[in-house]
C-alpha cells in the first residue's frame, strides 16, 4: 500500500486532458515542471516531447494493465531517447508490483536518471483483451486458472481499465525550476515519408494497407545501413509487411528483409527489427516498403515498437559512403529503365490495370506473371494486345502455370515469346478476391510481385 499513495496522490491533482497523438504529435499535460500522460482509448498512443538540458534524476508513476492469460501488456509506458532511439525506461521492462485493487493492473514508483538531451514520453491502450489461449506456457498454469474463474472480463469492452492507466514523469525534489522543460512536435512529425535524422531515404512512418515506394542511384558501389522496423506472426519471424530494395534493370530484389535476420523491437512481440550495412554496385534502384492491413504506424493493435515513428524502411550512409553517392530518382524513370517494358505488380482486387509498351523492332520478350487460378482456369487475367486493334497476342492460360508457393491457387508464370515491332499494351485483370494486401488465404512468399511485369528476353 505504501508503492501506492504516490500514485493515488497524483490521481488526485487536477491535469489537462491529454491529446491523442497518432504517430508522435504532442499529447501532454504539465504542472510545475512534471509531464503526465492518462487514459488512452483502445488503440491510442499518446506521446510528450521533453528536454532535459542537464543531468537529471526524475520521478516516474505509472500503472499499466496486463490482460488475461498472457505477459504482454494491454497498456504499457516508456520513455525514448530521441538521439539513440532507444528506450530508457519502461513499465513492462521488468515484473512489477500487482496493484492491490486489481490483479490485472501493474504499478511503478521509481526514480530514474537522464542525461542532458531530449526524449518522448510514450502511453499506449490495446486493443485485444485476450492475447493467448490457457495453459501455454506451464509456469503460469496457476495464474491461467485465476484467470478463467475471475468474474473480471472486460473484454467487450477495455476502456474502463484503460481510463485507470497512466504515466507521470516529474524532477526529483531539489531540481531547479525549468529541468524538465515540454516541447512541441517536430513539424511533419504526423506525416508519412518525412525523412529521419540523417537518413538518405526514408520509408518510414508507414500506415496499414499502404506500399510506398522511392527510386534512387548509386553513383558507385556503395555500402549503405538499413534500418527496417515490420510485423511478424506470433512468437514467429514469418513477416506480415515486407521491405526490399529492387535492382531497377532487371526488377529482382537486391537486398530482401528475411525475418530470421530480424530481432525484438520492443513493445508487442510481433514488432522485429533490421539493422544493419548492404553494399550495392552502382545502378538505379528502387526501395519498398509494404504493409499489411493491421498494427502499423497510426493504428496500432497491440504495444508498438519502442520507437514508433521509425516504423517502415530507412537507408542511411554506410561504411566509406560519401555525400552524393545515393541520389533521389523519379519512380517512373527507375521503373522504366532499359528492358523493363510494363510493370503490373502489386495488383489488388478489382483493378484493371494497363500499360503500353513500344518495341521498335522484333524482340523476344520475357513474361512474369503471378495471379490467382484455381481448378483449370484463371481467376485473374493477363495478356498482352495491340494497341491500335486489340487483337490478343498473348494470354495467360491455366495449364502453362505451376504453383507460386502459399495457397494451392497462388499460380506462377514465366517463359518468353516473339513480339514483332509494334506498339503493344499489357494488362492485368483481378477479379474480387485474394489478391495484394487482401488475401483470403495464405500469399504467395513474394506478394509484391502479384501481376505481370514485361521485359526485353536477356536483360
């Protein structure tokens, strides 16, 4: 009872409002010189820039809640520190004490330390109450058992557990007035694809259900340093979103984000991580970062990474890069670059999409495709027709395809055949199911290649 009156104490002082922050806007509240943030709804995350310009010992009060039948946190806290990026304190770093009032909320009084610099305080509601079936893991045999017969269930509805939840940080007693001092959100923070600190391309802030892509040349071979933050299944290294950099001459990967190269992130253990250096030959390429329609920057389903903001793909410099090596590149020239004559990729359900290539003279001319088919026949459609008659002069049959990998329906196509010169347009046709980013059933292992994609034979 006694870890408790410091936070009952602060329960009854009358603060603002917090604001809700979707991917790092400021959501604070401030009395003489202490930050506290309170009662997210489900899915919120609520953040508050802070400066510290001189050493500085900190007093924290947190509750947080864990749900029912598992060890990850319903609504959790922590701190980052801007420069690193990293967190220094954290309510679910460690096991904490039980609040005497409910065995789901968890309690924190502590004192902390910071060096000079600047941060931002974190609160986070979920989303999912039940997180785990019973008796998964046999060391919380008794506590599963607690669970199944407690009358607490708040699963239909979280809030009033989230609206018990906060986190207050304040100078110890003895600091000087302005320690701690409140900042306002960096300009574009909310906003996808702004860059991050010293980062030479940035796919970060990424939303659900988004694919973004950014062209750029290497002047030279280069070593570059990616960062990539992704989702991936449960207690699995199998990803959700998906990050490559693409050769733009021949449209292959050059680098891939393999999930067994990732590690935690931090927050819910679905959230991984990639670092670490690439070296690429000279040439133009295309960087992807692709996101499936849940837990990703702005709309969270479960603790986000620690931090928030770099969720997605980032390039940095390297080892021996220098400035000017990596330059910005429009899409469209990257794409269209030599042999590369229609890209029909990431084709999603429903879409009806074209692209008219000319051959000046007669070429052999090699076909990709990857499209849904099931029995003997293809759900979605591709060919490839004159543009001045229409008249077909290739089109994807069934008994030409073989498996993709995923789904028994995921099909795959490649072979080559004879254009004569001509103006030609290919197009791809998906009907309304299973397709890119909306899957009924299990993708193939390369989704962002769903479509056709049309090269010179050789290239």
């Amino acid at each position: 009872m006694k870890r408790l009156l410091p936070i009952l104490a602060l329960l009854a002082l009358p603060w603002p409002a917090a604001v809700v922050a979707g991917g790092g806007a400021p959501a604070t509240a401030a009395r003489d010189g202490a930050l506290r943030l309170e009662k997210p709804r489900a899915g919120e995350l609520l953040a508050a820039p802070f400066a510290v310009g001189a050493p500085l010992e900190v007093a924290i009060e947190a509750v947080g809640c864990v749900p029912k039948l598992s060890d990850e946190y319903l609504a959790t806290a922590w701190i980052l520190d801007a420069a690193t990026r990293r967190a220094v304190w954290s309510l679910d770093a460690r096991e904490r004490d039980l609040s005497p009032d409910d065995r789901y909320l968890r309690v924190a009084s502590e004192r902390l330390r910071l060096a000079p610099g600047r941060y931002v305080l974190y609160l986070f509601g979920g989303t999912q109450w039940r997180l785990e079936p019973p008796f998964r893991r046999f060391s919380n045999v008794l506590n599963d058992i607690a669970d199944l017969i407690s009358r607490d269930n708040p699963g239909q509805d979280p809030q009033p557990y989230l609206d018990r939840c906060f986190v207050a940080v304040s100078p110890a007693p003895g600091a000087p007035a302005g320690a701690l001092v409140p900042l306002p959100a960096p300009a574009g923070a909310t906003a996808p694809g702004e860059p991050a600190a010293g980062a030479l391309l940035d796919l970060s802030r990424a939303p659900g259900d988004t694919a973004l892509a950014r062209a750029f040349r290497l002047a030279r071979p280069t070593t570059l340093r990616v960062r990539a933050y992704a989702e991936a299944a449960r207690d699995s290294t199998r990803l959700h979103d998906w990050a490559w950099i693409e050769d733009a001459a021949t449209g292959a990967p050059a680098w891939l984000l393999d999930g067994a190269a990732t590690r935690p992130a931090g927050g819910a253990r679905k959230n991984r991580l990639f670092e670490g250096e690439v070296s690429l030959p000279a040439g133009d390429y295309v960087a992807h970062f692709v996101t499936d329609d849940t837990h990703a920057w702005g709309a969270w389903n479960a603790v986000p990474p620690v931090d928030p903001d770099a969720w997605g793909l980032a390039l940095f410099p390297g080892a021996g890069c220098s400035p000017g090596d990596l330059q910005p590149l429009a899409l469209d020239a990257a794409r269209r670059g030599p042999g590369r004559l229609a890209v029909l990729t990431m084709a999603r359900n429903g879409e009806d999409r074209r692209q008219e290539f000319t051959l000046d003279r007669a070429a052999r001319v090699h076909l990709e495709a990857l499209l849904e088919g099931l029995g003997d026949s293809m759900s979605d459609r591709a060919w490839i027709a004159e543009s001045a008659t229409g008249r077909k002069v290739w089109t994807l049959d069934y008994d030409v395809t073989e498996p993709a990998g995923g789904a028994a329906k995921n099909r795959r196509f490649a072979g080559d055949i004879e254009l004569p010169a001509g103006r030609y347009t290919a197009r791809v046709r998906c009907d309304d199911s299973h397709a890119f980013g909306a899957w009924n059933a299990d993708p193939p292992p390369e989704p962002w290649r769903w479509g056709l994609v049309v090269t010179l034979a050789g290239r």
